[in-house]
C-alpha cells in the first residue's frame, strides 16, 4: 500500500508536539502534517506520570507556550492542570484532529532521491506496521525512554516483603496511609513525593547518598497574579514570562560566576527553615556547585514543613542492601519500611531510540554534531525538540518549533527540498550537555556532541538562542540546502548550489 504522505511529520503529543502543530498551524498553514503518538492519550510527562504531588519545578510562566497564558492562580503547577493546559491548547488551535494516537515509530529512513522520510510505526498491542511518508520530520519525542525509569540492581531486593515502585509507574492501587515509606533519591521527583506522601503515611524516610540544592519559593506568584488582574491576559503573561526569564538567566549566571556566594546563599535559607539544630551540612550541603546539577525547587516550603513537623526525615547514607522489612544501611542503621519508592532518575534516551536510516546506511547520531541543539549533522530535514537545563523546556521548544516553520518556509520559497547541516571544517568537539547528574553521564555517550562555537554549539540560553533562531540568517553557509532536481546526485554534491 503507498504510505500517506504529509509535508511534515511529529513524533510525539507531548507539551512540544503540540505545540510545534500550534506553531505549523499558524506560521506554515498551508503544510500538511500529522502528530505520530504512540500512547494512547497526548499530554506525554504530564500524562504518563501518577506519582502523588506530581507538578512542575519550573513556573508555568515560562513552562508555558509563548501564545497562550498561562492563566491558574499556581505558578508551580499540579501535573493534572499541566495536562489540561496541553489538551486545551491541542483544542483551541485545532491540532487534536492531527494526532494519531498508538503510533509509535521505530525507524525513520531518508531517500535523498526521493527527498522524503519514511517512517515505519507499530500500531496498537498487536504492533501492526504502518508505513508514513514526509518531507521533514520534527521529532518532540522527549529525552527519556517511556517503557521504563531508571533503576540500580539492589542487592536483597527480592527478599523485601513490601511494595517497591518507580515513580515513572505509579501502581493506582498504592494504598500507604498509614504505612512507612522510604524514597530512595534526592531529585526532583524525590523532593516532590516525600511531603505529599507524609499528608498520610504513617512515617517518610527521604533516603540519598548525597545531598541536592533545594530551594522554597511561593507556588503562588503575588505579583503575577496581581498584574493579571490589572492587565489583559496575553499582556501580562508576555510581562511576567519575560520578567521570569531575565530573572532565571540572572541567578544562573550569579551561580556560575560566584558558585560560593550562591551556594552559602542557598545553604543560609535552608537553614532559617530548618533551624540552627538541623544537620544542614549533612543533609542539605551538596559537594558540587550550584546547577552543575539541577536545582531542587519546592513550593510554600512544603519539604521543610514536612521535616519540621516530624512528619518526614532526610538519612544520608548509602544501601548496604534490601532486607525482608526495609533497608540495611552501609553506616549499620536501618529503616523499616512498608513500601519503597525508587526515586532514583530517567533512563535518557535519543529520539526514542529511533533508527534513523540515511540513504541506505544507519545514521550514527552519536558520532553527529548537534547543529543549533536541533539538527544533526548529515541528516537532512529532521529536527528534534529539547529545552533547557537551567531553564524552562518549553522555551527551547518554541524556538525550535518557530525555527522549523522558518526553515520550511524558506525552502519552499526558494525551491528547496533538502537542508542538511555540513560539518564543512574541523570543529572542536564538546559533550552535548554539561551537567554532572547521575542520568545525564550515564547517557551522554549516545548523544551527539555540540561544537565550541555557533552554530554548532547548544546555548543553554534563552536571549542567545532568541536572536540565532528567529532572526539568524538561514543559509548560514553551514546548512546546505539542494533543490529537488539535485535528489538523484548524492547529499554532498549539491553544496556549491546552496551558494548560488
Ligand atoms: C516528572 C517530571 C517533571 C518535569 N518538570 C519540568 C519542569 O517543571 N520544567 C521543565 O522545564 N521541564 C520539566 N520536565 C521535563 C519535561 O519532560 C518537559 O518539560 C516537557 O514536558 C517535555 O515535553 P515533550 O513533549 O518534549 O516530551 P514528553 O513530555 O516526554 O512527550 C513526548 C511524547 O512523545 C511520545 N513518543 C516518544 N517516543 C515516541 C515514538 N517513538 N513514537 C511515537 N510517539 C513517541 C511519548 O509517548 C510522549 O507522548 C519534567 C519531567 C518530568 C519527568
């Protein structure tokens, strides 16, 4: 059967697959496109994950589209309001029709003769294979694997007589009012779950090996929600998204400037919320600087209440192993439990652990370079969403997605087919993220690499990545772009013509 062909192809019904329809819709409108999902309901994280408390640990102001506002009274957002943001967005911009749900692909295979992608999916539990066809392929699949977290081997593990679970799989049935917790992790998931957990739980231990930077800052953001009542909706949100944003690049750049000042600055809060008694310095005194990992943020405080109120405690120390009723732990101390969360991370994964195919030969994206932290080098026509590290995903997203209209647009008015970024000189190789959390090294190998200079260099900075992306010249000298007359030479032939 001939595959449906589309103009452009998403992979993914998550926070920037729908966004990126919104944006096709609006800037590339005559485009044909489809959104390839493969679970059942779009939404992606804020769908998938069931963990109790579950919310952003970045303000919906910024995590939010640039072109809708966010308009709840919470800044820090429940995953639930998350969700409904995303599906009214996917309604009000007429993009839910376009989603294909239970689609999940597994390979994406380029013809430069034919200028197209061919995407093959496996449809339903019967996994039946359905073949697509398109000119680009915009994949916003995430960055972690969706069959599973991230898991250590515990030695004794089997031997407990409790419940362990992953918070990437919430079992609904998890009952444990009344019963004692221990969550392994000290990340954002970790943070989140032990006072939500303690509202009920006859005892929460927060178990890590070492500590994390976790900031308090209000759910509530007084003075947008106050120019939200003065101002119109879009107005103020543009006001306080731009105001969150300066704001975010200026602490980030105070951390990494003066890494002491700010972290004896974090420290000294903790400890006004804790109390001169509490051991800080063991339990919220990390041993690396500020946002060479992610920092931890709570709102209202609500971790320190729960430790304050005896209703939660942090232990630091390692697992000497599982027992039949909790924890050994390396120091001799144990902890009783009745269910363990394993807090402990993402398996990251590229493209979903996709197979992408280059006329004919498997592209090794880890040996590629990362062009504008969207394209890869010797690919043509694909790009992919991910956000910032020290920012708001979704703020990467836009860009990424407005920059694919940009590209389409551009290519269509000058009669392109195919863009690939060319790696035309040595380029100074660097790993694609610099950030030293247990998830990312692991990973870091399957990633491609980022370059030490634009454009090949992935800024983890909103203004910079601003001007590059909406006002940066296309034809770079970097992207090679060929006509479709040119498919049938091969993809480094067509060079001299980008100039032309
Ligand atoms: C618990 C949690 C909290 C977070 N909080 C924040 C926060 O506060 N701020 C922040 O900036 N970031 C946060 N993040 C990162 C977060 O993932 C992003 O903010 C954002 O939701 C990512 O959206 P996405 O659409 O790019 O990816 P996802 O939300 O991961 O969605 C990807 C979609 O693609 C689909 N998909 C994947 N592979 C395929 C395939 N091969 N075929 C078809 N479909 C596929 C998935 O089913 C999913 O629907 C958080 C992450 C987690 C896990």
């Amino acid at each position: 059967m001939t595959p449906e062909h589309f103009d452009v192809l998403i992979v993914g019904a998550g926070l920037s697959g729908v966004g990126a329809a919104c944006h096709l819709r609006q800037a590339s409108p005559t485009k044909s496109f489809a959104i390839l999902e493969g679970r059942a309901a779009m939404g992606g994280t804020w769908d998938l994950f069931r963990y109790p408390g579950v919310r952003s640990d970045s303000d919906m102001y910024t995590l939010g589209y640039a072109f809708k506002p966010w308009r709840e009274a919470k800044a820090i957002a429940d995953g639930p309001s998350i969700l409904n943001y995303v599906c009214e967005t996917a309604r009000d911009h007429g993009v839910d029709g376009a989603i294909r749900f239970n689609h999940k692909v597994t390979r994406a295979e380029w013809s430069t003769p034919e200028g197209r992608w061919t995407l093959e999916a496996e449809v339903g539990p019967q996994k039946a294979k359905v073949r697509f066809t398109c000119a680009f392929l915009l994949m916003c699949c995430g960055y972690y694997s969706y069959a599973g977290g991230y898991s250590p081997d515990f030695p004794g593990a089997e031997t407990f007589k409790g419940r362990i679970v992953h918070p990437q799989a919430w079992p609904s049935d998890l009952d444990y009012a009344g019963k004692r917790v221990v969550v392994i992790g000290s990340g954002a998931t970790a943070v989140t779950i032990v006072p939500e957990m303690a509202k009920t739980a006859a005892s929460v231990t927060m178990l890590q090996r070492s500590p994390t930077y976790v900031v308090s800052r209000p759910a509530e953001d007084a003075f947008a929600n106050a120019l939200r009542r003065r101002l119109p909706a879009k107005l103020a949100y543009g006001i306080i998204r731009w105001r969150n944003v300066l704001l975010g690049m200026f602490f980030y750049r105070m951390a990494r400037r003066k890494p002491e000042k700010v972290k004896a600055q974090i420290i000294d809060m903790v400890r006004q919320e804790l109390g001169p008694d509490y051991d800080v310095e063991t339990h919220f005194t990390p041993r690396y600087n500020p946002w060479d990992q992610r920092l931890c943020l709570v709102p209202d405080s609500d971790l320190f209440c729960a430790i304050k109120s005896g209703a939660a405690q942090v232990v630091t120390d390692h697992i000497e192993r599982f027992t039949p009723g909790g924890i050994a732990l390396k120091s001799g101390q144990t902890l009783d439990a009745d269910v363990i969360v394993t807090a402990t991370g993402l398996k990251l994964e590229l493209l979903s652990g996709l197979k992408v195919v280059v006329d004919g030969e498997p592209a090794e994206l880890s040996k590629s370079l990362s062009y504008k932290g969207m394209m890869y080098s010797d690919v043509p026509n694909l790009a992919s969403v991910f956000g910032y590290t020290n920012a708001s995903w979704t703020l990467k997203a836009d860009l990424t997605a407005e920059f694919v209209c940009r590209l389409i647009n551009y290519m269509d008015r000058r009669g392109f087919a195919c863009a690939t970024p060319r790696r035309r000189e040595t380029v100074e190789e660097a790993p694609w993220l610099d950030f030293s959390s247990g998830y990312v090294v692991r990973a870091l190998g399957e990633f491609p690499k980022q370059g030490v200079k634009h454009p090949w260099k992935v800024y983890q900075n909103y203004l910079l990545d601003l001007f590059a992306l909406r006002y940066g010249r296309l034809d770079d000298g970097v992207l090679e772009f060929s006509p479709p007359s040119m498919a049938s030479q091969t993809p480094r032939e067509p060079q001299r013509l980008a100039a032309a």
